[in-house]
C-alpha cells in the first residue's frame, strides 16, 4: 500500500497574534496535522512575497501566513498591509498555475489556538488532496533552470504598483 | 568566519521526549554543518542545563546557541541570560519550538521528530546569520493612565499615587466608584458597600498625585512603553468646576425627573442635572442634556437662577475639551457589564412585573436606594412572602455564555441572607446548577444560610410563568424547575424572582482593546500575557489589565489585581529606564532610492524622507520593528534588525531540509 502524501506546509506566523495561538493550541494539547512548520516574524507585514516564493521553490507544498484580526494588529495596520500584499501575490501565483488552495493567509487572534489548529488541518487536507506541488515541472517547466529571476521580479513590480 | 554552533535539545522531562525522539534529534544535529556540540537534556531550563551552555561556550569556543525547546515566550529570556553568561552577544541565540508547537500537538511520533528536525535546522540555518545586537534604552515616563474607575481602578491609581507617580484617572461616569458603588453589603463578610468603598473614593478626590478626570472618555493611543500619547475628551458638564461648591441646590431647584437607569437600574429617578448618588466623587453635578428642557426648548435654567455662586456655576455654553497628556504606563480597569436577562424571555423579565435582576435587587435593599433598604413588589409597596433566586442566567449556558461568572452563587446568598433578615416570615428558594463558594470564608457563608433556612433547590430553572394551574399558583409567578437531588419537577409558586445575570464584557470592549492595541478573547475579556504567571500584562508592552476586563471576579480579586497592575507600573517607573529588544529596521542611506514606498508602510510615522539628499530615513526611537516597511522596499535595502532577509532566507532553507534536497534546484542567491 503507498504512503499517504503527507504535504509540507511553511507558516510564516506573527509574534503577537498567530505564534501565540499556535502556543495555546500546544499548551492546550489540541492536536493538528504535524504538516505546518511555523517561522515566526514580528508581524505578518513582514512577510515578504518573495519568502512564500522561496519556500515554494524550495519545496514546500503549500504557504500559511497568520496574523491578527484586521483591526487588531499589534503594529495598528500591519496585516492589512499584508492583504494588500496577498491579494497581489494570489493573482501572480494563479498565473504561474498555483493552485488557490497552496497559498493561504488566515487571521488568528492570541485566544484561537483551536482555529489555527483547524486552519492547518483544513490546508493539510485541501493540499493533500492537490498533491505535491512539484515546482520544477509546474512553473519551471522540466527543470532547466529558467525563469527564476523572472519569477522574483513581477513580484516587485507588483509592489511598486501597488503602494505607488 | 567559520561558526561553531552548540545545539541543545530539551526532554522536557516527558513534555518532549514523549513525542519526539530527543536522542535521535540531537545525533542527527551533531552531524550538521556549523554543528560543533549537540546535546540533549532533561531541562535546559534548569541551572544545570543552562550551565552546559555556559561550559561549552567557554570551554568549545562556541559562536552560536540553538536550543529546541518551548516557546521562545517562555524561556528565550533565560537562554539569551545564559549566553550572557557564557560571554556571547544575547542575539546569537536562536530557539526552536519543539514542545508547544510540536509534541503537545501531536501522537505521531514519527512526524513530530522529523518536524522537530525541521525546526531545529531552521534555527541552526537561521543563527548562523544572527547578528551582536545592543539592546535599546527607553526612558519611561513617571505618569500612569488608569482607566476605569470602579474598584480596580481606584486601588490601582491609589497604590501608584501612594508611591508618589502621579496617575491621571479617567472614568465615562459622572463619578468614579463603579459597580461597587451601586452594591448594599458584600459577601461574606455584609460589610456595606459604600462604607468601605467611599473613604477610598474620597482618597482618590482629594490625593494630590491624581487627575481624575470622569465623565471622560479615550480618545486615541498613540506611542508605545515609556511614552503614550493619549487623547482624552473631557465632556461638558455644563457646570463650572472651579466654582461649584457642590451644595446640590441646582439639583434640589431642578423641576424635572426622569428614570435613572444607570445607577439605580431603572428602579429610581433622577433629576435632569444630577449627582449619581449622594457620596459621589467629584460632587460636581452634570446635566443630562438630552432631558435638559433649556437644552431641548430653550427655557428654563432653573438650575442657574439658583446657583447660589459667585459667579455662577452653570455653564450652558461650555464645551467638551480635549486634553492631551503623555503617559509612561497605562492601566485599563474598565469593568464589566451585566447580561441582558431579556435575552432569555422564558424567564419573563420585562414581561412579568416582579422579575428582577440581581442588580435592581441591589439597589431595593441599598439603605440609599430607591425604596430605603425596603424589599418590595414592583408595585413599590408590597412585600413579597415567597422570594425565588435563579443562579447562572446566561452564565455556564451553551446558549449564552458557556463560562462561570464566579460571583453569584455568593450574591445569591447574600440576597437569601437579606431577604431573612429583612422579612423573617418570607420563604426563599435558591435554585443553582453547582454551588460555587471557593474562597475564604464563602463556604462558611452557605452553611450559615443552610441554617437560616433557605430552600436550596438543585436544578435549571425551565421557566418562570404565570399561568396558573391550581388555585394556589393564582396571581402568583410560578418558578418551573427540575430538581435534580429529588429527581422531580416541581412548580414554585411565588411572589417574587431575582435572576442573577451573568456578567459579561463591556458591549465596547472589542473597540477599547483595538484603541490600546491589545487582544480580546472570544467572549470580549481582554486577555492577560500568562494565564498563570502574569495575569496582569498584556501582550502590549507597558499596557496592564486589572479587574473583570479580564474576566469575572469578586471583589477581593479586583482589588489585588488593581495593586497588582499598579506595582508592576511602578517597578518599571522606579527602573527610570527600561531595556527594549533593538529589533529595529534601518534604511542604507547609500541605496535608497528615494521612491518613498517605505513612508506610507509606517504606522508609526516612524521614516522621514529627506528632500535635499532624496533618501528615506528610519527614526530608531520611532520605530517598533514590525518590518512591513522592510518587506515593502522594492530594493531590499531596509533591514529589519534580527528579521533580516537573510535570517528568514536561511531559515525556509532550513525548515525544509528534508524537502529541499530532493530537489535538483540552481540556487538564485
């Protein structure tokens, strides 16, 4: 019988809101999908779309971002920044053939341990059922190489466009 | 340079090691690159374990620590001290979260040791990137804002002005003194509420080290530990305080009345310039301009014609002021409010005149209140001969609130006590889920009141009606209850129901914890820094919560929160000056741009551009280190100081380790 797929999930989780509720849901022993391995940054602001694109490339089947709730970022507007950001990086991923799923930002507040413990389990299962992501086929298109540099920068332009 | 990391992976006595094959993990570490020293141990928190860290350090000339762990929450601080120790930078330390993010998460042995790998070699990539940081100094102003003043407030601004801080303290209300205010006698002890909360009141009227502003409100927050701007808008009383003496003549003159729904829970009246009650700190009257005839019609101004000052005190013109003031620290005590009983329309309030709320009951048997200590019907004037107190409506309720309200199986008591003393003939029913009375002297209390008769009825009430079924549940509300000790329902028919309500988060208490920057759980309590270790702070450096903002309790408990809250203030004003993490970002003058992307990212308006060299600066004093900026720079030459791009770079390297190398990719760095 073959192994399930087990994706491989980066969270980029924010210090205040997101990390802490990871921290509950480990203090309250609520058990989740061990497929997210979480990176903390200070705000989900700092999230940089070229990290979700290197954690793609670099192997990862699927990218979680977590902040706080609009309106309760510790840093005032950080995560609103970051929608902005995501809505952004959401068209240029469905372009290179991303799928919807693999790219997820959600808001949990340090009390919600459960709902970023169902979060995971909801994005495991979704990308689960998507399969790997195989970058090298999918958006390099057999492996020569070509095209990383065209892939960072439109994220750029994107930016500039976007707080212009 | 080559960097020699040491590696420590905690057992946490079976916390980890149950999960997560510790000896594995750090064989597997030892055999990494950088990797001069892996161990693991029972507790790397304990001296021993942080010793190791310190010998080796000395002894192996080790450049970088990574220890996997617990949260960085819990134990960064103790690592970086024992760095310290060692005699490296604090910052050339890197945790991984192994235990609350790993092996508490999950049974799967297997998955969790290789996610603990994972992390592990995150922080391991990530270290060896970090960079000596000094930490940054801040200065910490010596004045507190506390906000809220009921019992929590009071005691926390009283403590603080002991010490000699000056606090300034701003309540909504006319008067400060909160809920307790409103309270006869207090459990267990029937201690009168007034008589031991208005001598504190007073204290805080006349302390030389307090502002108090009431009938003020927070406008805005700005600036962070040391140093908050706070805009607080002062509403108009209409009335002059610096020449008010307070007689209450304007009050007594004043020809109308309307139903006082705040302090008397709509059981009294008030005149429309009005003092809440009698002991009420400051005594300067307000006007309620609403019901004011001169501000409704234009006529009237009794209340001027007879002021009896000189010059008069009634002020029909003035204005809501703004102030401005810079605090250190703030303290938010902004209490709770009481459900809506309505909400629950089996139980008849609103409908069935003799359905009271605990606080209406309050307010009845408060020698000052609206019936002078009488217990009456809503008709003012009849006893009521049977009386039945309902416990948890809208508390431990799937419905409402699934949470205890801790304090009124104990009111509950209190009442049936009262109740007895006041009508000895009067039956009372007390129906209740569980019997609440932890706490010194509570249990005492409800054995007291076992003796003193009261009916105890374990079970919900289902309903509270009055339609009659026999002839002697005629006129007469009938309590229907199942009673579980018995195992029958049973159908009271009495005179009178007091439902205790639960008590719940003010209706604004999402929008006060967005305006102070802080968290709010699901049932609007703000939430502390530690459940168990630091009940006070929040996760808002310099912002502490104190009383039933943070969630339900009696009043002991507010008043230790309040003293609490407030030492923790003064520790950091007696410091002078506190230590911030330096996590800051930083422009490189010689690259930017000068696009000015970064300027509008700043919520702190923390970046300057500067028009003559056309660069964009970062003002570190300014700055909270969040990094949005520093994500937005299209050059990527703002670093966000211990988040730099190539910390995290390296660290989604490291986290897939195991992912990463079955690709046959070209790096692009």
């Amino acid at each position: 019988m073959n192994k399930q797929f087990e994706p491989v999930i980066v969270g980029f989780l924010c210090n205040w809101c997101s990390y802490r509720a990871a921290d509950l849901a480990g203090t309250a022993r609520i058990h989740y999908a061990p497929n997210m391995r979480p990176i903390r940054v200070m705000c989900s602001g700092r999230v940089d779309p070229q990290f979700v694109l290197k954690a793609l490339r670099e192997g990862a089947d699927g990218v979680m971002i977590a902040g706080c709730h609009p309106g309760e970022c510790h840093y005032v507007e950080g995560n609103i920044k970051t929608l902005r950001r995501f809505i952004l990086l959401k068209k240029m991923l469905a372009q290179l053939g991303i799928e919807d799923e693999r790219v997820q930002l959600i808001w949990a507040s340090a009390s919600e341990g459960i709902i970023l413990a169902e979060a995971v389990n909801r994005m495991t299962e979704q990308i689960r059922a998507l399969g790997p992501l195989n970058w090298q086929e999918k958006v390099l298109g057999g492996g020569n190489g070509h095209g990383h540099p065209a892939v960072i920068e439109p994220a750029q332009e994107a930016e500039e466009v976007l707080y212009d | 340079m080559s960097e020699k990391v040491g590696v420590y992976i905690c057992h946490c006595g079976t916390n980890i090691a149950k999960t997560v094959d510790v000896e594995e993990v750090a064989l597997w570490a030892g055999e990494q690159d950088h990797v001069d020293v892996a161990r693991e141990y029972k507790f790397m928190c304990s001296s021993l374990g942080q010793e190791l860290i310190e010998e080796d350090i000395k002894e192996k000339g080790l450049t970088k620590i990574v220890v996997a762990s617990c949260s960085p929450h819990m134990h960064e601080k103790t690592f970086r001290t024992a760095c310290v120790r060692g005699g490296l930078n604090p910052f050339m330390f890197e945790m991984a979260n192994i235990r609350e993010h790993d092996s508490w998460t999950t049974d799967d042995r297997e998955a969790a040791t290789l996610k603990a790998k994972a992390l592990t070699k995150a922080a391991i990539e990530r270290v060896i990137h970090n960079q000596p940081l000094e930490p940054l100094p801040v200065e910490i102003n010596p004045n507190t804002l506390v906000v809220g003043g009921g019992i929590a407030g009071i005691s926390a601004a009283l403590e603080l002005a002991e010490a000699g801080n000056h606090v300034y303290l701003v309540e909504r209300e006319p008067s400060i003194g909160g809920h307790m205010a409103q309270l006869d006698k207090t459990f267990p002890t029937l201690d009168c509420s007034a008589c031991i909360l208005t001598p504190k009141m007073v204290d805080v009227g006349q302390h030389p080290n307090i502002t108090l502003l009431t009938y003020s409100e927070v406008e805005a927050v700005g600036g962070y530990l040391g140093n908050f701007d706070v805009t607080v808008r002062k509403k108009a009383r209409y009335v002059d305080e610096e020449h008010c003496t307070g007689c209450g003549i304007c009050i007594e003159k004043c020809p109308y009345k309307v139903v006082d729904n705040v302090f008397e829970a709509g059981l009294g009246a008030r005149k429309v310039i009005y003092r809440p009650f009698p002991q009420a700190v400051p005594k300067y009257p307000v006007i309620d301009t609403e019901n004011c005839v001169y501000f409704q019609r234009g006529k009237c101004k009794a209340c001027q014609i007879f002021c009896p000052t000189d010059p008069n005190s009634i002020d029909f013109e003035q204005q809501d002021e703004i102030l401005q003031i810079v605090v250190g620290n703030i303290i938010l005590a902004t209490g709770f409010d009481l459900f809506d009983v309505s909400q629950i329309p089996q139980y008849g309030y609103g409908r069935l005149a003799n359905v009271f709320t605990s606080l209406e009951f309050e307010r009845m048997v408060n020698a000052s209140g609206p019936t002078d200590g009488k217990i009456v019907l809503r008709d003012l004037e009849t006893p009521p001969e049977s009386v039945v107190i309902i416990h948890c409506v809208g508390s431990r309720d799937e419905n409402y609130h699934k949470y205890c309200s801790k304090v009124c199986c104990m009111y509950s008591l209190k009442f049936a006590h009262l109740i007895h003393e006041r009508l000895p003939e009067a039956e009372v029913y007390n129906c209740y889920i569980d019997m609440r009375t932890p706490g010194k002297g509570y249990e005492e209390f409800y054995n007291r009141l076992l003796e003193e008769g009261t009916h105890f009825i374990r079970g919900k009430v289902a309903e509270v009606s009055d339609v009659a079924r026999i002839e002697e549940e005629e006129g007469k509300l009938i309590v229907q209850v199942a009673d579980t000790l018995i195992s029958k329902q049973r159908r009271i028919p009495v005179d009178m129901v007091i439902l205790s309500p639960a008590m719940e988060a003010r209706n604004d208490s999402q929008e006060v914890s967005q305006l102070f920057r802080m968290g709010c759980d699901f049932d609007g309590f703000f939430v502390e820094r530690h459940p168990k270790l630091d009940p006070v702070a929040t996760m808002t450096e310099g912002i502490y919560i104190a009383g039933a903002c943070q969630g339900p309790k009696d009043v002991p408990d507010t008043v230790s929160q309040g003293a609490a809250a407030a030492a923790r203030v003064a520790s950091f004003i007696s410091r002078g000056t506190v230590m911030m993490e330096p996590i800051r970002a930083s422009i490189n003058q010689e690259l930017c741009s000068g696009c000015r992307i970064c300027n509008t990212m700043c919520p702190y308006n923390a970046i300057v551009f500067h028009e003559d060299s056309n660069v964009s600066e970062v003002i570190t004093a300014l700055c909270q280190g969040c990094g949005t900026c520093v994500a937005a720079c299209p050059s990527g030459i703002i670093t966000g100081a211990h988040f730099t791009n190539d910390q995290l770079l390296a660290q989604i390297e490291g986290i897939l380790w195991d992912v990463r190398s079955n690709l046959d990719l070209v790096p692009v760095e």
